[in-house]
C-alpha cells in the first residue's frame, strides 16, 4: 500500500520594507537590523506596498538630514501606515511623534534589540525551516563585492559643530576577534574590497585599552594598526587579497604606522581624513588639532613611503567667525597639500551644537561665495593629479557593466584604488569582454581624464 504523502504548508514570511538614510555607519546598522529579522523569519520588502511594517533608518547629524528623516517618514505613513523609526534621530522620539502620532515605535541608534522587538509586536514572524535563511555574512545593501566593517560605535570628541556624541554616545569598540571575524566571513562571501568604518578609527580600542584577544592562535590588539595587519592576511576564494580601504581617520601619530603597510600592498593606498579646516583660529573655535603645518609635513613623508597614496578630506566653510584670511590660509594650505579627493560643506546650525552660540555667523552669501570658491579650487587640484594618471596601468574593481550598444560594444563602471564607492570618482572602460563581472579586479590603461573621473581600455596582456 502507498504510503500517503501529506503536504505542508509554508507560513507565508511577513515582510519588511527598509529606507536607510545618512552615513556608511547607519547603513551598516540596517543591515545588521535585516539580518536579524530574516534570522527571525521575515522577508525583505523592495516597495511600501508589499511591507507589513517599514522600518526608516533616520539621520539627525544636520537639520536638513533630519528634515529630510521627516519626510522620510511621512511618506512612508502616507504609502504604507504601519512604520518603525529608528536611528540617529531616535532621541527626539517627541518630535517625531508630535509630528507623526501614527508611528509604531521610535528606537535609537544602534538599538538593534529594540528595533526587532517593535517589528516583532506589530508583524509577529513566521517561523519553519524554510524561511529561516540568512546568505553567508548576512544581508547586504551594498553590492556583493563591498562590504562597510564597522569597528566602533560613538565618539570621544567634543567637536564644537558636531552632535554626534549625544546621538551615539562615547566611544565603544568592538572586540578585535569579532572584527576580524565579520571581515573573514565577508571575504568568504564575496566581498572583494571592505571598507573600515567608524567615527573616529584611528582612535580604535582606546576605550578598551587596546585589549588583545586571541586570534588565529595568537594574540592580536584592538588597535588601528593591529586591525589593518590582520585584515591584509585575509584572501578570497580565489586567493587574492581583498581591497582594504580605511575612512574616517584622525591624523593622530600612530597613522604614520599604517603607511608602510601600503606600501606592502596589505592595505589600500587610500586615507580618508576630516581635516574640517587649516586656519589655526577656526581649528581652534571647531575644537579640534591646529598643527596644521605638522600635518603637511607628514603628507609629504607618506608620499614618500607610498607614491600613490590618495588622501581625501571634508571642509567645512562659513564656520562663525571664520574670516577672508582664515579662508584665503585654507586656499593656500590645499594648494600645498594637493590632497586627492576633497568635499566642501556650507556650515549648518544643528540644534544641540556648541558652534550655535558662536559670535561673528557668517552671512549665507559669503557662506556661497567661499563654498563656489573651495570647489573650483579642489576641482582644479584633481583635475591635474587625474591628468597626471594617463598612459598608466593601474588595478580597478568592476562596479557595474553596461548592456552593449548597436555597435556591440560593452562599457563598464569601475574604480580605483583612489576612489571609495558613492563619495569619489570612477574609472570609465570602453569596449569590455561580455564575461566582465561586477566584483571583478582588473588592470586598466588610462586614456583621458577630467575633473573627477578617469578613462581606459582594459590592458592588454
């Protein structure tokens, strides 16, 4: 006799829409949020239709970021109803609620406990084991082939412009074992270039002490320097070294350190600092470092150890009290640092803000005037170091290839070592082999350039 074959059904996963806003660092906590919710049992939304509940990941940093937040919410009540705010502007759960009464729940930054707990009350999860899947190293928002490693929450500065502090707290690193082991299940999952996030990396493990903890049968430090070693030992599938690139950095001694492992090649040639401004008098009022001739000196030294080394940086222009000479000394000290990759910010009053109280505001218009003024002299500076770079062969990552044009012909987006994705420039290729894949680490030849992008041809062999 045949033995009767019972079907089961499958509870259907509730679903979860998600709009992440702001910084790297957020998006990494919205993807640690939906990494755990499809742990619990839900799946991923791509539109307010589908969603059971929508989560909004809020920024707070500028007033315009969180006006931008607010309507982020709002049309996500208006498209779907049922919404979940978290974030950076988690602390001003009043505010939002005022402005939003319906909202299911408001939840800080990196509150990941209290997020999932609110989705869990307004979509209850399906569980079985055939919903329960999470891909190798957790769900992504970024491409395949990059990956943010955050290393730290919060900060210890008291920066008089900046709100960061109360938003995320003091400083808190992550143990260096945990790190390294996100980073080695990352790489094993396909990400070909990780790149190091936090508020303030160079101050890693300070907190802590710099703690060590065991690691591949040895004991590794939490420290920048320590950090930076033991990811460029790490190899993908195909044996390769994956891309190492390290941002917000604070020019503190020991980032001389990190240098030479660039030059080693465990690292990538790549620094991105916030230097905010040069003039001493308004380095002073931000309350930050004013050693700016020392931090010349030590560019030029690490151009020395590594030639192709790219240092990209943030100024802020039309702080309160800035003058036309503290402008005109930020000019000139750009023309000596000839830094590769550099954005301009009109300062913004953000509530909460030492810098609010500040004498001596700086009109909007002159605030334009000098922002017009930073762009077209930092457009100029790249324009000539990206000059500079044609005739040579250099290595890029494929980000995106295009569909062939009536000629047949297949162009592709890739980068440089010189440039992070979204923030800097790209390295356009013409007539690519239709096996080209996004993820791929190529050398190119460089034929043009302009302001900001590159030109080539995959190098022959």
């Amino acid at each position: 006799m045949r033995a009767a074959i019972m079907a089961t059904k499958i509870q259907e996963a509730p679903k979860v829409g998600m709009v992440s806003l702001g910084c790297p660092k957020a998006l990494v906590d919205s993807e640690r949020i939906l990494t755990k919710l499809r742990a619990d049992g839900y799946a991923m939304s791509p539109d307010y239709e589908g969603a059971d509940v929508v989560l909004v990941n809020t920024c707070g940093f500028l007033d315009s970021a969180k006006e931008e937040s607010l309507e982020a919410i709002g049309e996500a009540i208006a498209e779907n109803g049922r919404v979940i705010v978290t974030g950076c502007m988690g602390n001003e759960a009043e505010l939002i609620r005022a402005r939003f009464p319906e909202v299911l729940a408001v939840t800080g930054a990196h509150q990941y406990e209290d997020v999932v707990a609110a989705v869990h009350d307004a979509a209850p999860p399906a569980r079985g084991a055939f919903v329960d899947l999470v891909p190798e190293g957790g769900l992504k928002l970024t491409p395949r082939h990059y990956s943010y490693l955050k290393i730290s929450e919060g900060c210890n500065h008291s920066c008089a412009f900046c709100i960061i502090p109360s938003l995320r707290g003091k400083l808190a690193s992550r143990r260096i074992d945990a790190v390294l082991r996100e980073a080695e299940k990352l790489v094993s999952a396909g990400t070909k270039e990780l790149l190091v996030i936090s508020q303030d990396t160079s101050a890693y493990g300070v907190d802590t002490r710099h703690e060590s903890r065991e690691w591949k049968e040895r004991q590794v430090r939490a420290h920048m320097t320590d950090l930076a070693r033991e990811l460029g030992q790490l190899r993908t599938a195909e044996g390769n070294a994956p891309w190492v690139r390290l941002h917000y950095v604070y020019p503190y001694p020991h980032v001389d350190d990190v240098i030479p492992l660039m030059a080693e090649g465990l690292l990538t040639p790549y620094l991105d600092i916030p230097f905010q401004h040069a003039a001493p008098s308004v380095l002073k009022s931000m309350k930050r470092p004013a050693n700016e001739a020392k931090v010349l000196e030590r560019i030029r030294n690490w151009r020395s150890i590594a030639p192709d080394i790219a240092i990209r940086s943030s100024f802020v222009v039309g702080f309160p009290g800035e003058t036309e000479a503290d402008f005109q000394y930020l000019l000139d000290w750009l023309d000596e640092a000839q830094l590769d990759r550099v954005g301009a910010f009109r300062f913004e009053p953000v509530e909460g803000a030492a810098a609010n109280a500040l004498p001596n505001p700086v009109p909007e218009d002159v605030k334009e005037e000098r922002y017009q003024r930073i762009m077209e002299k930092t457009a100029a500076i790249s324009a000539a170091k990206l000059a500079a770079k044609v005739g040579r062969v250099l290595p890029v990552i494929v980000d995106e290839v295009g569909e062939s044009d009536e000629e047949g012909s297949i162009g592709a987006t890739t980068r440089s070592q010189a440039d992070a994705p979204e923030i800097d420039g790209n390295v356009f290729l013409r007539d690519v082999p239709e096996t080209l894949q996004p993820g791929d680490i190529v050398e190119v030849t460089i034929e043009d350039a302009d302001e900001h992008d590159l030109f080539g041809v995959i190098a022959k062999a």
